[in-house]
C-alpha cells in the first residue's frame, strides 16, 4: 500500500509544503519508504557505492513529489522542489564514515573507529592548544532541533567558544539592524500572504522570481495595482515583473542602495509624506534621522546612485499613498545587505519604513527575506558566535544562569562569545586560532567569501570533520566524511521566512550506514565525558529547545510536535498559554520603552582597486568592472546537491558571466567567448552571456560553481563592523578575453564536473 507524508521542501525559506509518496520505484533503488511517516521504518540494506562514485542517476526517484496547499506557495514548486527527492537515490551518496589517507583518498572505517578517531583528536587538541581550537562550522539548513544540540555540543562537550554558521553570510546585517530598531529579528513580521492585498510593494536587492518562484504569486495583486518597485542593478526576471505598468525598476549602482534609501527618506520628509502621528507616538529619534538625510536630496542622489530624481520622488510618493490603501510594505534581500555596510543598509530601509509607518501597522510592515531553509531557526537557537537559545546574547548574565539551569551546569561552563564566521575561517591553522574543525550542513570551500584562503586554511588543520550525505568541496578536503541523513529521512522542525515553525516528517528509510548529527553528539559527547545530556530523538530535543527559549525574544514554549501534527499555525514568540504571534509590533516594540528607534547612517568611502594592479592581472584590452553575485533558478547555495540532479544541470551546467554587450564589444569579448576574472585574491575562467539586463560597468556571477568557475575566488573577506556580514555584493575586478591556454582548463573542469 501506497503510504505518503506531508513535509516541506529541503531547499530555501519560503518552505513549500510538498507531499512524499511511497513507492514509485523502491525496489530499483535498494531504498525502503518508511512503514508509517514517524514511525519505525522497515530497514533497507546498505548501499555499496564507492564515495565519488561517477554512475548516471537512476530512472525514477524513490519518492513521488506533490506540491502541497500551504499559505505560502498554494501548492506550487520551482524546479528545484519537482526534483528534490532524486537526490534521495542518488548514487554519489556517502553512505560510510570515510577517512582520509596518507595517500589523499578516502577509504570507509567503522563507525566505532570514526568515533575514536574524532574523541582522540578533540581530546589532543584541546591539550596542546586549549579548547578554542576546537571549531564548528554550522548551517542554516540544519532543523531547529539540530541546530539547538550543535550549539550545546559546541559549549558544553567540546567546550569551544569557537561556534558560528553559514547564516552568518545570509540575514546577519539584516538581523543586526532589525535588533537596533525593533529589538528583535523575525525574518517578515507577518504572514507572507500579507502581501496579496497590498497597495504598494517596495523590494530591494531580492530576485525572488529566481530564488523562490511560487512567491511571485504574493506580488500579481500588487503588480495588477501598478505598485510592484524592484531595486536591483540588474533587470532580473522579479524586476522584469514591473513591466507593462506593473510598477518600477530603479537601477542603481552597485553599492549606493544606502545613498538610495536615504533619498527616499528625505523625499518622505520635505515633501510631508512622513506619518507624524505614528513617529511621536511610537519611535524615537526622528529629529537627529531627519538633520541626517538633509543632504540627500533627489538631484545629488541621482548623481551618486544613476536613479533618476523623478523616480526617487515617484517611490516615495507611491509608498506614503500606498499606506493609506491597502498597504505598503518594504521587503529587502542579500543584494543590499551582503556589504560591508550592510547594517547600515537595511537600517535605513527600516528608517524609511518608520518614516511612512509601516511596521505596527494592521496592514504594511518591513521585512527582510530570510534565504536559507532555516535560516531564521538556525540563528535562534546557539549556532551564532554571540547567541544563546531564544535569540539570548552569551553576555546577558540572566541569560546565562537561564541556560545553565536548564542544562544542569554551573553557569561557569559555558563559554562567552566566539568569532563570527569570516574571523573563524581567517582562524583556521593559525598558532591561536582553529586547528580542529567540524563543519555540518555548509560547503564553505565554495560558499564562503576569498575561497582559495578558506580552502588555505582547511589544508593546514590538524583535523577536519565533515558531515554529510555527498562528497562536497569541503568534504573532499576532511579527514574524516561522516554520512548524514537526508531531509526525507528524518523528523524535526523548521522556521521559514515568515517566523512560523514546521513539521518536518520523515518517509524513507536511510542507507544502513548513515547517522543524524543529533545520534553523532550524542555518542561524541558521552565519549568526551560532556556534561548535561545529548539525545538522539527530536523530539526530546525540542522539548528540551521549549524550555531553553522560555522568556527569550524567540520564545517556542507553547509549541510541540502535536499540535504542529495538527495542522496548527505556530508563529513565535509563542509563549506557553499564548497562540502565538503571526503579526508583530501591533502594540509595541520589543526595547524597553516599547518604541522603535530611529538609527541615523551614512554612506561609507569604499575600496578602490590598485592603480597598479599589474600586467598579469589585467593582460591585453582588460578593463576594471564591478562584480556582483547571485543566485540561479535552477541552483541553490554553493550547487552541491542541484548540481548533482542531472534535469537542474543540463538547463545550467556552467557559471556564465553577464555582462552588458557595449562593454563586452570595448573588450571584444562576444557572447559565448571565455572571459577570465580577477583581482588580487583570485580569478575564475568561464563563458561570456551578453545581456542588456546589466548595467556596463558591472559583471554578474552566480556563485553555485566551484574550482575554475568559483565566484568567490573573487569575493573579499572584509565584513561589516557590527553583524560580520563580508562583502559578497561589490568586489572590483579585471576582465579581460582568456587566453587560450586557459580556455582549455576551463574546458576540462566543466567535462570533469558534468
């Protein structure tokens, strides 16, 4: 008999409720459904499949995928969703602990043998350099429960302060400047369907029409209403949504969306578009917001930024009346905040948003689009260098004595603040940094930014541990491979964009040999004699996440298992006795004083590339361009997995760079030529994609691709000074016709990829 479970997509936040049905075809695969979802499933024989294994896939995934009737995506899926379960049966899978030899090739050990090896290395470690050189490096797609444990291990077994993840790259500026205005960080403060009857839409540096199509859904109203306004360099396929009078794209340059929104705010001011009755009752701060946009007016704004004076006045304009309609609501993604001013950025987002007031309000609000799957869940609950769980700051003594309660420790035991993200990877190998490192759920060789330093960094570790359920750019550097479970194979909880938290609900079985992290803490910390206690259920797990987030910003008391089994919506803060939260601010804000507070910012001197940069970096007719990053449709993060799913990559098989046909013929670089990249930290070789969709002194790269076509060989590690967000946004670099030569090498590495 058929059985099915109703989950949600693997991939990003907006979380698409997605159906599992069993069998399609089990007995090709050697790969067992689950008897019931949740319950003990019927064992499947381990799969024998050498690691790196080159095998075509097979004819039909182990499971059936079904869009599911959720708010949020109403029973669609991009691409990446229809085809998430053939990465189930995949033959690439790491179904064994796999270590490394002296000859660089990994070969399968036992689990005891693996256990032993990491507990020696931990325990070594920590005797010659201390317990900060003991590392981990976490992930936004890590389930709530997982990501809670990660952080207690962390702490308490390996007793490291030295924690932070991969979100790190994703929603810190965002979350930094929603604390310093709000006093708390909920991805969107409202339910995502909000939006469908909205006025007025402003959206800046989100390509959601890529990165999650069935939002696009939650834009028609608005687009229909003429008030869709995208920001974005590039005419991207969500900024092409406002053509034919569905509203407007302003096309700035990169770097200057803080110049923009100041702009903004100074039309909102001088022209009396400004909520004054909402501003006195409920910010602080106005006075010294208004004397610092002074002299940011249309004409001077245009000059710096290459937005037209009209279209500046224009957006105001639209999003004061669209407050007084149906709603205007400001929504920001990663184009603006992954800068080192990226703080900054999105707090003049929320200057503006309180300037018209939005947030509060029953129908407009600000929110920022978290990315990863659980990217807002992720940073809750202890993977972040500087937090406790219930979104407690490490420093907060009553936080402190919270968590060492409820872990059944003297409060002396935990560790205080760690390094955020970059500074833990420049760490790696150094005489007082990381020298033993565990990395779950992030493929930092490709994903993080100076790549060839972080990958630098992972060669000179004593140890490298590796989770996961293929053989990554990073799990090809470990030591040691520890296959993990996949997401249809296991139960948990997630939090998607909106706040609100999910069932994860497994339906297959895993490979005989693959482990969930929550069972590898468990056993590691019971061999590292850790204090409190480690177990390997989820749900004894949450139950004990509900009691650490009691009291904290990001409160799930009230929630368990059987009421998200019931269907029931659970937005936090969710107190116990409460029904949660879906809008937030209605009465107040989270600081003391219940207001929200108004941040004056400014526009930072940026980095200029050398004068000099050499003839070996730029080479004959190379010309000086500004890169930015991105993402595809048909590609998620750094491509470890949907480059693995052979329907994803035949439609994008290779990084392409975009670039602006006049400044590609000044070059004489024609459409589908070999480009080379680069600065002084690397360069990456790829084709050319001719496209009028960019500005001319900007080139575009997804950065899905590793090696050769490395987007972030490129990218530069300098980061915010206040949430440690790097610089993925606006990096300077030569482009030049490749050699040919290089061309070759191009060439080799994509037929070696495919």
């Amino acid at each position: 008999m058929t059985k099915s479970a109703d989950t949600h997509c693997p991939y990003c936040a907006l979380q698409c409720a997605m159906t599992l049905k069993s069998p399609a075809a089990p007995a090709a695969t050697g790969l067992t459904p689950a008897t019931q979802p949740g319950s003990d499933p019927v064992p499947a024989p381990a799969a024998n499949l050498a690691p790196n294994q080159a095998a075509p896939e097979l004819d039909a995934p182990v499971l059936e995928v079904s869009g599911r009737d959720f708010p949020t995506n109403r029973g669609g899926l991009c691409r990446k969703g229809w085809t998430s379960a053939w990465l189930l049966s995949h033959p690439g899978r790491v179904t064994e602990p796999m270590l490394k030899g002296s000859d660089g090739v990994h070969r399968p050990v036992s689990w005891d043998d693996a256990l032993k090896l990491i507990t020696a290395a931990v325990k070594d470690t920590r005797a010659r350099y201390g317990a900060d050189a003991v590392g981990v490096f976490g992930g936004g797609g890590l389930t709530n429960e997982k990501a809670y444990q990660l952080g207690k291990f962390a702490r308490l077994a390996l007793g490291t302060s030295r924690i932070d993840y991969n979100g790190r790259f994703c929603m810190s500026s965002a979350a930094a400047a929603g604390m310093r205005a709000f006093g708390v960080d909920r991805g969107l403060p409202f339910p995502l369907e909000a939006l469908d009857t909205a006025s007025t839409i402003l959206m800046l540096g989100s390509n959601v029409a890529e990165t999650m199509p069935p939002f696009v859904q939650h834009l028609q109203g608005v687009r229909d209403a003429g008030g869709l306004i995208v920001v974005d360099p590039r005419r991207s396929a969500t900024a092409a949504f406002t053509s034919d009078g569905g509203g407007l794209h302003l096309q700035p340059l990169p770097g200057t969306d803080l110049t923009l929104l100041l702009g903004l705010s100074h039309v909102v001011i001088h022209e009396g578009l400004a909520d004054t009755e909402f501003i006195q009752a409920r910010t602080s701060g106005f006075e010294a917001l208004a004397r610092s946009v002074n002299a940011f007016w249309p004409e001077r704004v245009q000059s710096l930024t290459g937005v037209p004076a009209d279209m500046i006045r224009e957006t105001a304009r639209r999003l004061a009346h669209g407050a007084t309609r149906g709603g205007s609501y400001i929504l920001t993604g990663r184009g603006v905040e992954q800068h080192v001013d990226g703080t900054d950025t999105a707090t003049a987002a929320i200057n503006l948003s309180l300037l018209l007031g939005l947030p509060g309000s029953a129908r407009s609000g600000y929110g920022t689009l978290t990315g990863q799957g659980n990217g807002q869940g992720g940073r809750e609950h202890g993977q972040k260098a500087d937090q406790l769980p219930g979104y407690r700051k490490i420093t907060d003594p009553a936080a402190r004595a919270h968590m060492a309660k409820v872990w059944g420790v003297p409060e002396s035991l935990i560790p205080g603040p760690g390094l955020p993200a970059v500074q833990l990877l420049k760490s790696l190998g150094q005489p007082d940094g990381v020298r033993c490192l565990f990395v779950h759920a992030s493929n930092i060789a490709v994903a993080s930014p100076d790549a060839n330093a972080v990958i630098d960094g992972l060669r000179s570790l004593d140890f490298l541990v590796v989770c996961d359920f293929f053989v990554s750019e990073t799990a090809a550097e470990a030591d040691l491979i520890l296959p993990v479970l996949q997401w249809a194979e296991e139960e948990g909880t997630l939090t998607n964009l909106e706040g609100r938290v999910l069932r994860r609900r497994r339906a297959l079985e895993p490979p005989a040999g693959a482990r969930s992290e929550l069972w590898i803490m468990a056993r590691l910390a019971e061999a590292l004699e850790a204090p409190s206690t480690y177990s390997e259920d989820p749900e004894t797990v949450f139950e004990e996440l509900r009691l650490a987030s009691a009291g904290g910003l990001a409160d799930y008391s009230g929630i368990d298992y059987a009421m998200l089994d019931r269907g029931e919506a659970a937005y936090w803060p969710y107190p116990a006795g409460s029904t949660g939260t879906p809008r937030l601010f209605l009465d107040s804000f989270a600081h003391a004083d219940g207001k929200a507070v108004m941040t004056p910012v400014a526009p930072r001197r940026r980095r200029t590339p050398a004068a000099n940069p050499g003839p070996d970096m730029t080479g004959q007719g190379a010309k000086s361009m500004t890169l930015i990053t991105g993402r595809l449709l048909e590609h998620y993060q750094s491509g470890a997995q949907t480059r693995r799913v052979s329907e994803l990559l035949a439609s994008q098989p290779e990084a392409r760079m975009q670039i602006h046909p006049a400044a590609a013929a000044s070059m004489g670089i024609t459409d589908g030529s070999f480009v080379s990249v680069a600065n002084e930290r690397g360069e990456v070789l790829c084709r050319a994609e001719l496209s009028t969709a960019i500005r001319p002194e900007t080139v575009f790269l997804p950065f899905h691709f590793p090696e050769l076509e490395s987007a972030n060989r490129l990218t530069e590690a300098a980061t915010d000074p206040i949430s440690g967000m790097p610089e993925f946004k606006f990096n300077k670099v030569w482009v030049r016709v490749a050699a040919d030569g290089l061309q070759n090498s191009v060439l080799q590495t994509t037929s070696e990829a495919s």
